[in-house]
C-alpha cells in the first residue's frame, strides 16, 4: 500500500526555499519582531514564534513565499483565508463588509476542506466563522486581542531572578519600577519615558511657515554637498512650486492667463512658463510693498541654489508614484519583501496605516433644533407614551405619583431642635466593634440543647 504525500506537502527543497524567503524578511520598526531569528535554513524549520509572528505570518508573508511551489487550486483559497483575517483585523469595520466575509469565510472553508486532511479541520479552524459576528457586537478586534497582555506578561517574566519564587520577584522588581516612574512625571530637564523623543522621531517642529517647508522629516546618514544637474534642480523646483498652497492664487492667476491665450498644452506650458511668470509678478508685489508677498515667498520666487545636501536616506513613510521628490505628508508607509516567483530584483509591496493613525469617519455636525424637532415628533407619534404637554409657566407639569395616596403633614407638630456637632471628629473601629459584638450577645438564646458541640 502506496502513501502519496498531497499536493499541499512541501519537498525538502522548497521547505529550504520558504525558510530562506522568511530569513531575509525586514519589517519596519514597531511593526513585529524580528522573525529571521526564529528560522533555520538549514533543516528548513521555524520555531519559537509567537502569537503575534503567527499573525503577521498569516496576513503578509505566507502567501509571498508559497505562491511560487503551489498550484493555483490551492494558493487561491489560502489567498482568501489571508483576505478575511487581513479584514478582520482593521482598525476600521463597516458592518456591510462584515456581513459579506461572513458568508465568504464558509465558502472558504470548505474549499480547504477539499485540500487538507480533516485532522487538521479542528475547533480553532472553525472559530473564524464566529469572528465577523463577534467583531459586530464587540467592535474592532484590536481593542480585544491579547497581544498587549502577553507583552505584559513577557515583561513581568524577565523580571523572575529567582524561579523558586517567581511572584516575589516579580513584586520585588515592579515596585521600584512603578516608583521611579511615578517621580519621573515631577522631574523637569530629564529625559524620562513621558519626556524623550519616539525611536522614530521626525525632528520636532520646523520654523518654516510655508507648508512645502514645514514638512517634518528626520534624516540618517552621512550628509554630502552634491550640485544639482539643470534637468533635476527644474524637477524639483516645480514639485515645490505645484506643491505649494499658499502660491494657489498665482497659479490659478497664470493658467487664466494661458487660458485666454489659447486653449493647446495648457499643463505642460503651465509647468514651463510659471517659474519665471511666478519670479516677476512677485517681484513686482514685493517692490510695491504688498502684504501677499512676505520675505520667505519671495525667496521662494528666487528659484533654488544648484548646492544642496544629500543624506543617505530619511524616513518619511515611504514612496510616491514615479515622481523623484515627495512631501512627507503625500508618501504612505510600506515594506518590500522579495518575490520567489519571479525571482532576483522584484519586491512585493505591503502597505499598512501607521500604528499610531486611525481611520475615524469625521462626525456631521446637526443642528440642535433639528434634533429637538426629530425628538419631538418621535415623542407625538408614540401613542403609548404618557407625556403631558408643559405650559410656559410650569403649571402643567406632573411631578408626583399618581397610583400612591398622598401624605398629610401637619406643620403645628413639627418641633425644631437645634444640633450642636460633637467636638471628636475621630471614630474608633475598635469601640463601635465592641458594641456590636455585645448587641449580638444580647440578642443570641443560648441552650445546651442546640449547642455547637453537640
């Protein structure tokens, strides 16, 4: 009797292949661990990871490095399991695209269920059918996971020096952990965990007003003074200039002008006639002594220096499109990983919102009449509700029971004493122990009929 292995069971090689795929992986800061740590090449095994890694292995790199060794019948359905926990795991969900990965991920499933074996098919498998649901009734998943408790935890565990006792160690070392973080909110010109910069900080503020300038960038490596060739020093002079809001009025200025000329190339003479156009006409603003024209426009009208700094690189979040200079504030942040299939010198692209960032639909602002007027007549058309209609004076308001009788007090049998305070404002717990202790002696029937001993 012949035991194939299945379609879906990796050769030695490509186990090989996967783990070198995954050793040359380099995530972002703050974004995961360093999972090249966990994999060995050699006997093409990964261990020691983390629910974290899973997850991150699961949504972004499982499918980079198995599409090159799978056939299409069986990357596709791992493609849309990957799609579902991606969606699920959104910053931001929209219950009609839950409702739809709640009837896909069915489908899904019973499409692996043609691939793999059904030892595999346990109940952890068919929880993810439970997951849309419980993302409608508990909102986003990242205000639920474990992942912030079990870095807690790994925290409190390299705290234990001594295994004998690890909860004494623990409490032994937090103390003084939450002590001195504690003063550290009261220290002035120390650099404490609420005061330092972040492990990516971008440069703090920049003194430039316009916005091209203001943008917040935080550069690494070597600096080198290069000179701009004329080709590069035009490029980058009008993505400033197209860039720039608060030159919005010149340019609409200039292209009315082109527009009254003729109406061919209006884009491309635009770009080629509005630098030297832009120079003379605030040249001659500033010569006026007009308040449009401040001294950094018109520095910026003066073109820029051929001179110019080169670093070796600045984090900025990423890359834009195809265009050679981009604003920190117009790139998204990204990471490239390599593509087996189609071998040396292609990346695939994995886009992700920053950690720090969240999709939060802008609220609409209602007017307050209107609101009241939509109460109001919700509270009319209510035929059970029992609302009596308010006078302007108060006077038709109800305030009392109706099902209960009224209680007559008679003003002449009201006597009117005066307190003195007591001067001990201290309470003994001992005394008032005792008195209850002795009350509850009073009150106890003892007899040797019905006596504990007995």
């Amino acid at each position: 009797m012949e035991n194939s292995q299945g379609t879906h069971v990796f050769k030695p090689a490509e186990r090989r292949a996967f783990c070198e795929f995954l050793k040359s992986v380099k995530f972002p800061n703050g974004y995961a661990s360093n999972i090249s740590r966990n994999v060995n090449v050699d006997e093409g095994t990964v261990s020691g990871l983390k629910s974290h890694d899973c997850h991150v292995l699961m949504q972004r790199l499982l499918l980079g490095g198995i599409r090159k060794d799978l056939k299409k019948s069986i990357y596709s359905p791992l493609v849309e399991l990957s799609s579902f926990f991606q969606q699920i795991c959104a910053k931001t969900l929209r219950v009609v695209d839950l409702d739809k990965l709640e009837e896909n991920i069915v489908m899904t499933l019973c499409k692996l269920e043609k691939i793999f074996p059904p030892a595999f098919f346990d109940v952890m498998v068919h929880l993810a059918v439970h997951l849309p649901q419980e993302a409608k009734l508990g909102g986003p998943v990242g205000y639920r996971w474990m992942y912030p408790i079990e870095k807690l935890l790994g925290t409190y565990k390299k705290y234990v020096r001594n295994k004998a006792r690890p909860k004494g160690s623990i409490v032994e070392a937090y103390i003084p952990y939450e002590s001195l973080t504690f003063c550290s909110m009261y220290l002035s010109n120390v650099e404490t965990t609420f005061s330092r910069a972040e492990r990516n900080d971008d440069g703090g503020e920049p003194d430039a007003k316009l916005s091209v300038f203001a943008q917040k960038v935080c550069t690494f490596g070597a600096q080198v003074m290069v000179e701009m060739s004329s080709q590069e020093k035009e490029a980058s002079y009008w993505y400033i200039l197209d860039n720039c809001d608060e030159i919005e009025s010149f340019r609409n200025e200039h292209y009315q002008i082109l527009e009254r000329e003729t109406l061919d190339n209006l884009a491309e003479r635009h770009r080629k006639l509005f630098p030297n156009w832009f120079r003379a006409r605030v040249a001659y603003l500033y010569s006026q002594g007009s308040e449009l024209v401040d001294e950094e426009l018109y520095s910026l009208a003066q073109g820029p220096d051929s001179r110019c700094v080169q670093y070796t690189g600045s984090m900025a979040n990423g890359w834009y499109k195809d265009d050679p200079y981009v604003l920190p504030t117009q790139a998204r942040q990204v990471f490239y990983v390599d593509d087996p299939k189609l071998g040396l010198g292609w990346k695939v692209v994995h886009r992700f919102e920053h950690r720090h960032l969240w999709d939060i639909p802008e609220k609409v602002d209602i007017d307050i009449n209107d609101g009241y007027e939509e109460i109001e007549l919700g509270n009319n058309d209510n035929d059970d509700a029992d609302v009596e209609d308010c006078d302007d004076d108060g006077s038709g308001s109800s305030l009392y029971r109706h099902d209960e009788e009224p209680e007559t007090i008679v003003v002449d049998n009201i006597s009117l004493e005066r307190i003195i305070p007591s001067t001990t404002d201290f309470i003994d717990d001992d005394i008032e122990e005792d008195e209850i202790l002795s009350r509850e002696e009073e009150d106890s029937v003892h007899s040797d009929r019905y006596s504990d001993l007995d």
